[in-house]
C-alpha cells in the first residue's frame, strides 16, 4: 500500500514542484517499486541487486571478497568471485549508460559506485525534493521490489534495514511536503496530503495538527474541530491518552476565529511525533 493517495502526491507536486517531476523522473535510475524485467543490457538479477546496494552505499569502495560472499552465500569463494565478475561486466555497460562511463569504478579488489553529490536515483529525491519523491514514489511498493530471494540471510537483512530506513525517509518527505503546502496556504493540497499522513499514522498527533491547520486556513473551522474531535475519541479509547496541551490550544484558536497559524511548524509538532513513539511509525 502507498503511503500516501495518488491525489495527495499529485496534488503537493503540482504545488512544489511544477511540472519538473517529468524531465526529473526520466533522468533517474529508478530502485522504487516493482519493474517489468531488467533494464536493457541488464540480463542479471543479481546485477540489478547489486546496482541497489551499491546505490545505498556509495561513494566508496567495497571488497570483491565481501560482495561475492554477500550475493552467493553458499559458493565457494573462487566461483562466488567468478559469478560477480560476471555479472559486474554487465552491470558496467548498464552503468555507462544510465550514469555515466566514471560512475561505477571497478578495481582489481574492490568495486565502488562513485556519485558525490549528484542526483542519480529515484531514492535521492527523498532529502532534496520531497514533494517530486512523494509524487513518484506514491504509486510504488518498496525498495528492489522482487529481490527478497536474491541471496542469503546477510543480504536479506540488509534489504529489510533499508528499507525501513527508505519507508522512514519517504515519510518525513510526505510530512515536509505537507508543512510547505500549509506555509504557502495552499489549503486543499494540504489537506489532502495531511489526511493521507493520518490515514497511514492514525496516532500521530502532528499529523491530527496538519489536518486541522489545513481545514482551518481554508476557511473550514467546523471540519477542523471535527477532526479534533475523531483523533481525541480515537485516542483515548485505542491508547487510553489524552490530547496535547498544544492542540487543544490549537483547537481553541481555531474555534475563536484566531485562524490555522500554518506558517508556524511548532515545536510541538515535532514534540508531539516523539510523545507516543511507540505507534507512530507502527
């Protein structure tokens, strides 16, 4: 399940972004979601795997001897390095082209994917364009979609780790994408995207705030105190707490006409994502 609704994603980049998500998109190596087959040259799965590890861990070289034992597990070392030459070859043609002939740097003893601070992967969007990454990561499952099998129990843990680290990340750019939204009074895109948050973190009382802000700032106070009053009952009786002092001040403020104030991303929003820990990211 995505993360955030198609709508919602659309809607924070059309405010954001423009319409550079197209020509962005294209440009990238994308890692995200399931593909239909390999990427021509490509004709290794374990290429393409490996393409993602060295994404994740760029920018500095990696033992031969590590990789080969990561990838064939169960080999000996003489036909696991024999296998990663391999595919290593094939990969370096895919390399070339989709990034660059010094992208991927293939050493006597080591492999490296060398990228600085270029924007090369979809995954890259996440930190420096958070509303372009929920636009196109909306749609998609997770990261190397189809790769669970690829190896041994050392490469699968890597992958569960990264993943969640990926899932963390593409929710902190939902989040950022939405309090631009709210900064820039764009009221609807940023309920939209709000309400998507909540739908998948119920719990999370930042989220109870973005979507009464937006509510509010549109003019919408009757809807704003409903949705304070939904997140309230919910939470006491699902986690037997009461609401935060800020958002019941928030709630008075709006119900007296003060307005949304969603310009400010209080220090209670943040506060407020760590008071129930626990479930917020459950």
């Amino acid at each position: 399940m995505a993360l955030v609704s198609e709508q919602a994603a659309h809607a924070g980049c059309e405010a954001s972004c423009g319409g550079a998500h197209v020509a962005t998109e294209r440009g990238l190596v994308q890692l995200m979601g399931a593909s239909e087959g390999l990427p021509a040259p490509l004709i290794y799965r374990k290429g393409w795997a490996l393409l993602g590890y060295l994404a994740v861990e760029s920018n500095r070289k990696h033992s031969r001897i590590a990789l080969a034992a990561l990838l064939w597990p169960s080999l000996s070392e003489t036909s696991a390095l024999t296998n990663l030459r391999q595919v290593l070859s094939n990969l370096n043609r895919y390399c070339s082209n989709a990034l660059g002939p010094d992208a991927l740097r293939i050493e006597r003893g080591s492999v490296g994917l060398f990228r600085d601070d270029q924007v090369r992967f979809d995954i890259d969007l996440l930190q420096l364009a958070p509303c372009q990454a929920v636009y196109m990561l909306a749609r998609q499952s997770c990261f190397l979609d189809g790769m669970d099998d690829i190896a041994g129990i050392d490469f699968h843990s890597w992958l569960e780790t990264t993943r969640q680290e990926l899932d963390g990340r593409l929710i902190d750019a939902a989040e950022k994408c939405c309090d631009e939204l709210l900064a820039s009074q764009q009221w609807e895109r940023a309920a939209m995207m709000a309400r998507s948050l909540s739908l998948h973190d119920p719990w999370n009382e930042a989220h109870a705030q973005r979507v009464m802000r937006a509510h509010a700032g549109g003019g919408m106070r009757a809807a704003a105190v409903k949705a304070y009053q939904r997140f309230e009952v919910m939470l006491r009786a699902e986690l037997g707490l009461d609401t935060s002092v800020e958002l019941r001040q928030l709630l008075a403020q709006i119900s007296n006409g003060v307005g949304a104030l969603a310009g400010e991303v209080t220090s209670g929003l943040r506060m407020e994502r760590g008071r129930i820990s626990g479930v917020v990211l459950g």
